[in-house]
C-alpha cells in the first residue's frame, strides 16, 4: 500500500500541472474575440475548473483514508494528463498581441482544431468539474466532522469576547435612529411602489416557505384553501413565463425557434400538472412515506419515457419543472397496438431568491386500462444548508442511530439540502449502505436529480455495489440522464462507456440488468440516440476490455446491427471517434465486431461507408494525430476476416504517415504500430514498403468518390450538411477540402 504522504504529495503534484495547463488552456481560449460563443464557454468552464483544482491542496490530505486518496490520486492523474493533452493542442497556436487585435487566434484555431476536438475538450472537462466538485464536497464534509468540537470552543470564546468589546464601546442608542427611520421610509416606498402582482407571488411564496415548520399531514382540499390558492400562484406564474408552444403544423414557417426549443417547452406539462393538483381531494404536506413509481407495471412490460426538464426564472427565484410522460408497452407487441397503461409524473422545484429553502410539488397519474388512479398530489419543504453541515457527514459515513437523535433534537431534517440540491440520500448512496436502506425506506426520492447526478450516480461513483442495488430494487431509474458527462448521459451509458469501465463496473452493470427490466436497457439511447452496445464502440483505448463489455451487452439482449442518429453502425462509431495507436490491439476488438456480424459494407445517412470513413480522415487535427492509422488498421482487419483489401481500398490510394515523434509520444502513429498491426501476416500486407500504393482494381486510375476527390466529414456535424443541401459536404469548417495529405503538413510520410 502506498504511503498516504507520498500519495499526498503525488495529488499536489498533479494538481499543480493540471493548473499550469489550465492556466495555459484558459489564456489562449478567452484570447479568442471573435470566435463562436461556446469558446467563451469552455474558457468559463475552464476556470470553474481551475476554481475546483485550487480547493483540493485546502484539504487536509493526511487525514483522508486510503481507499478515498488512491481514488482521489488516479483521478487527479487522469485529469493532468487530459488537460495536459489539450493544453499541448492548443499550445501550438503561439500567438502574437497582432493576432489578439485582429481576430487572428480563431482563425488559426479553426485550422487545427476541430469542432469534435472542442466537444471532447468541453465534455471532459465538464465530467472533471462534477466529480472532482463532488469528491471536494464529501471529502469536506467529512473532515469538518473531526473539527466541529474545535470550532464551537473556537466561537464561543470570540462571542465572548466580542461581547466585552461591544459593551464598552456601545454608543447612543438615539444616535442611530434616525437612519433607522429613514431607512425604514425607503423601504416602506418600495413596497408601495412595486407591482401588485409580485407582491401577490411573494405573499405566497412566503407562506409556502412558512409550511416547512407544520408537521407531516394530509389535509383535504377544502380545508387547505389558501394552501391550493399559494400553489395556483406560484404555478400561474412559471406557466406566464413559458410561453405556449408553436402548434406542429406552423412551427416550420416561424423563423429563429428551433425544433429543440419547442420539444423542451413545458407548457402543457406545466398545464396537466396544475390541473392534477387543483382537482385532487387532498394533499400531503411534508410527507415523507415510501412512494413506489413501478406499481401496475406487468411482467414482461417495457416503459417507453418522454422525458422533459426545465428551469424557469420567475423573478421571485428559480423554479425546475421535471416531468416523465411513460407508456408500458409489452414485449413483442408495437407501441401503436395498445396495451399496457400509462403514467403522468411531475416534480415541481421552487427555490427562492433567499436560497435557504426549497419547494417541492410532486404528482403522479397512472391509467390501468381503462382506469385512472391519481395520486395524493406532495407539498415538501427542504431547509437549504452549508455543504459542511454535521447532517451531511452523519448520512455519508455514520450511524443511522446518530442521525435520528440530531433529528430528535431538531438540528436537522430528512429533507435537508445543501446549496447544490444534494439530499442525504445522495450522501448516503456513495458508502453508506445501511443509511440507504433506511433514508429509502423513509422515502426519500430515488430518482433525486440534483442537475448533475442521481443517487445511482453517487453508488456507481463510489463503487456500491449493496446501495446500488437498494436503490435498483427500490424502482431506481438507471435511464435519467444528467449534466454529468456529454451535456447529460445516465448511470446506464456511464457504465457501458469503455473509458472508464473497470470490472467493478462490470459488476453493476450486471446489477441493473437484472433489476432494471422495465426500463428496455438493452435498446436505450442516449442524447446521439446510441445503444449501450454502440456507446463500448465510440472509445478505442484497450481492446481485451472492449470485447468483454461487447460480449456482456449481447448476452444481454443488445443487437451488433444497431445504428445511431446519424446511421452509423458500431464499425462507423469507433472510426469516427479517433481511435488510439496506444490501447493495444485494436485490431482484436474490430475482429471481433465483424465476428459477429457488423456489416463491413454499411452506409449511414448520407452514404458514406465504413471504409470511406476509415480511408478518409481529413479533420486536419485528427490527421496530424492519427496519420494513416484508420486506414492500415481497417486494411489489417480486412485481411484477417478473409476480405479483399484490395476490393475496399479501390479509390483510395495509400500513402504512409506516420506522425509519431521524441516530443510528442502520446497518441500518435508510428512504423512500429503498423508493424504491429500486420504481425504475423506480413506477406499478406500489399504495401508493407510503405511506398505510395494503389490498388489494381482501380484500371490505372482513379474514378471513384475516394479521398482525393471527395471530403470526408467526421466530426459528427452531419446535420449541419443536411440542413445545407449538401449530401456530401460538411460546413462546419471542421473539415477541409484538400488531399489527404500536404508535402507541407506536421507529418512525416514513409519515416518512422
């Protein structure tokens, strides 16, 4: 076991290079004036997570335990090397005060850097930012509960002492009366002056707020008037702000509203919602009984969700509509035949400008045939607390016995929050089993979205295998997306993503599998409509553990014939998402594929083939990376799986680039890599010379759409060549239109 003040050091160690690279990464993007507005973004999300990086040194690293430094240790390595890797990218665009007064830095940056190589850069960072942010917050939470004794003898002898200096110092009580008075007038004409309808908004608010003092309770409607008549207010209002969406039929002939702004409105939800509520006999005012979202579900039945998510200013705070419209539908029967029922859930989260409490309106309707059950609409109210608060450490590492005598004391609450929206029971999931199981049984919300994970993320980060499966047991939804990783995946494609998959998550992704039927895993897709089976083959980086999670996932029910949004097929996923020289025998993984049956002969939605995507990499960052390694890898699978390499290279000559060099080893290509790739079958290889080849079959010359005559866009921005008319042409500028290769490139071809 590695010694924890080595370990200690090696965490200031790579936090310090992950801020030089964050220094370096953030100076160079918000130089860039008159680049597209996700620039700045990722300049700002950057420096949030540079923010974040400072913190850690702050903790006091000698006293955290050795599971949590070794996980705290990999995770600040992986970070450095990434940001390492992007900040040497963006290095190379060395630039002069000149550049920074006409613009000339994005126009360089575009040449080199890809739209994908920024999304990459964007969604890693953004993954970083959450779970280092989260690791912080619990690594806090538990070092505060080793100094709270400290602290309090600490603040009592200043009261003290503040109190002496006070009494000897207190002047006229007369002398600051009039200030007072004025003041007072001030905000006596403010009030007078301000609109009625805000005054209205916070009169409700305020006695909504007031409702986190009453006790658990149901009270019928028609003796909680002004109850149902604050929430009317406060619905009325989110509606007032959600402006109606654009029938269907009109919506294509309104310019500057776009498809994704009308599936995200939530105005209907909102609508269906209120009237649920408002014609429910009675409502549950700080309940906090078990409530089971998987009831009247048959066996053999599969949810289809319509999920939607939206935060709405108000002005008075900030209010987050969650809703999920869900159809059972039964195994091998259509959603058009019927069958099965239905649900209605909406979740209604209200947090006030003052941030020291948050409102929550729950409801649900389910149909059973051609019945309706409708469930007691909940009013919840949750104190907001420090991060570092005694609740929060008692619910991630102690007693259950513990928490209910704080709770007995009326120092905390079951609901209590912290400022992020983290409940006890995301705490408690992370490593704490037995406080799982009994904040669940007392029904806590196990599908708590915070906006960024769930408490299935907090079990799956912390590796729990037993509060991971409570938590499925319990009816946990494993298909929720969240602002994790990639704008939002779920706990689902977070653990069939090879990047970060160990055998451990192996383990749990068995778990939900077998506890998580109904939600259809094997056919679940995630924001680029990709399966779990496609999301193994979009990271090239260790073959051996790719075909395990492959060989898991269709023992599972997954189809190796699944394709994304885009039409790509798992063949076309891995080449479009650079795969690396450096994980090992890639090759062994595409044999694999092909074993089984991927279609080495499949198009996606624009025509484009495997091979074409394969030969023909002209995302200039991705060539001066990868060199010819997409190609003479695919040529190499060829061959092994009994096909002509001399049939698919027709119309695409080859030519040696290898891209390798002493200053940069990383990911790059080298002559010892395509040795590797044709070991054992070097006879085989028609260019194993490396001088220029062409396949015969081409009759002497070139007439087909290869890669000297035709640009390749592989940077995922297909919609934007569709919504150009231009079946074959990618405008997102990622892409260029020269030949392969430039004599004049970073490259050096046929040299090692």
């Amino acid at each position: 076991m590695a010694d924890p003040l080595s370990a200690g050091a090696s965490v200031i160690a790579f936090v310090g290079l992950a801020l030089s690279s964050v220094k370096a990464i953030h100076d160079i993007l918000s130089a860039v004036k008159d680049g597209p507005q996700t620039v700045k973004r990722l300049a700002d999300e950057v420096k949030q997570l540079g923010d974040i990086l400072v913190r850690l040194p702050q903790l006091q690293i000698n006293t955290i335990n050795s599971a949590d430094l070794a996980e705290l240790t990999s995770l600040s390595s992986q970070c450095n090397l990434d940001l390492s890797s992007f900040s040497a990218k963006l290095r190379r665009l060395s630039h002069s005060e000149g550049d920074r007064r006409v613009g000339g830095i994005w126009k360089r940056l575009k040449t080199a850097i890809t739209e994908k190589d920024l999304d990459h850069m964007r969604d890693s960072i953004r993954h970083y930012t959450s779970v280092l942010n989260f690791r912080v917050a619990l690594l806090t939470v538990a070092q505060s509960a080793t100094q709270s004794a400290e602290m309090l003898d600490i603040l009592r002898q200043l009261r003290t002492e503040v109190r002496g200096q006070y009494m000897s110092t207190v002047p006229d009580p007369t002398a600051s009366m009039h200030t007072v008075e004025e003041v007072e007038e001030v905000v006596s004409d403010a009030t007078q002056e301000s609109d009625p309808h805000e005054t209205k908004l916070q009169e409700s608010i305020d006695r909504l707020i007031a409702l986190v003092q009453e006790k658990e309770c149901t009270v019928e409607s028609e003796d909680a008037e002004q109850l149902i008549a604050d929430l009317q207010t406060l619905l009325d209002s989110a509606q007032a702000n959600e402006q109606s969406p654009i029938p269907a039929q009109s919506a294509a002939e309104v310019q500057g509203v776009s498809t994704v702004d009308r599936e995200h409105n939530v105005y209907k939800e909102l609508k269906l919602a209120s009237s649920l509520i408002f014609s429910a006999t009675s409502i549950s005012v700080n309940s906090t009984g078990a409530r089971d979202t998987m009831n009247h579900m048959p066996d053999g039945a599969i949810l289809q969700q319509q999920r939607k998510r939206k935060t709405i200013d108000i002005g008075s705070g900030s209010l987050v509509v969650e809703t999920n419209r869900r159809r059972h539908i039964n195994e091998g029967r259509e959603a058009s035949t019927g069958g099965g029922g239905r649900d209605f859930i909406a979740k209604i989260l209200f947090q006030p400008n003052s941030g020291q409490s948050l409102l929550s309106i729950s409801v649900r309707q389910g149909q059973i045939l051609s019945g309706s059950v409708l469930s007691i609409p909940r009013v919840l109210l949750s104190n907001i607390i420090p991060t570092g608060s005694m609740v929060f450490t008692i619910a991630a590492k102690g007693q259950v016995e513990e928490l209910m005598s704080l709770i007995a004391d009326g120092k905390a609450s079951l609901q209590d929050r912290d400022p992020s929206g983290v409940s006890l029971l995301h705490c408690a999931a992370w490593n704490n089993t037995p406080m799982t199981r009994f904040l669940v049984q007392n029904g806590l919300d196990i599908d708590d979205n915070c906006g960024t994970w769930t408490p299935l993320h907090s079990a799956m980060f912390g590796k729990n295998d037993e509060s991971l499966n409570l938590l499925l047991e319990a009816g946990a939804d494993p298909t929720i997306p969240t602002k994790t990783y990639t704008g939002s995946i779920s706990t689902l494609h977070w653990l069939s993503d090879n990047y970060w998959w160990t055998d451990h998550h192996n383990i749990m992704l068995d778990s939900m599998f077998r506890h998580s039927r109904h939600f259809g895993l094997s056919t679940y897709r995630d924001h680029m409509d990709r399966t779990p089976l496609l999301r193994v083959c979009q990271n090239g980086h260790d073959s051996q553990r790719q075909i395990q999670q492959l060989a898991f996932l269709l023992s599972k029910g997954c189809s190796i014939s699944d394709v994304d949004y885009y039409g790509f097929n798992c063949l076309q996923v891995f080449f479009t998402n650079a795969p690396s020289p450096e994980a090992g025998s890639l090759r062994d993984f595409l044999v694999y594929l092909v074993g089984q049956g991927a279609d080495v002969y499949a198009t996606d939605r624009l025509g484009r083939s495997v091979s074409q995507l394969a030969y023909s990499k002209t995302c200039w960052s991705e060539m001066a990376v990868l060199g010819s390694y997409c190609g003479d890898l695919w040529d190499a699978v060829l061959d092994l799986c009994g096909y002509s390499v001399l049939e698919f290279r027709k119309g695409y000559p080859r030519r040696a680039i290898y891209t390798r060099s002493p200053r940069s080893p990383g990911w790059n290509y080298s002559r010892v890599d395509f040795e590797r790739l044709w070991e054992g079958r070097e006879h085989r290889c028609p260019y194993w010379d490396d001088a220029e080849w062409q396949s015969p079959e081409d009759g002497g010359h070139d007439d087909s759409p290869g890669v000297l005559d035709m640009p390749i866009c592989v940077c995922g921005k297909v919609v934007c060549a569709e919504t150009a008319g231009l079946p074959r042409y990618c405008k997102c500028k990622s892409c260029t239109k020269q030949r392969l290769w430039d004599q004049k490139g970073t490259g050096t071809v046929g040299k090692a």
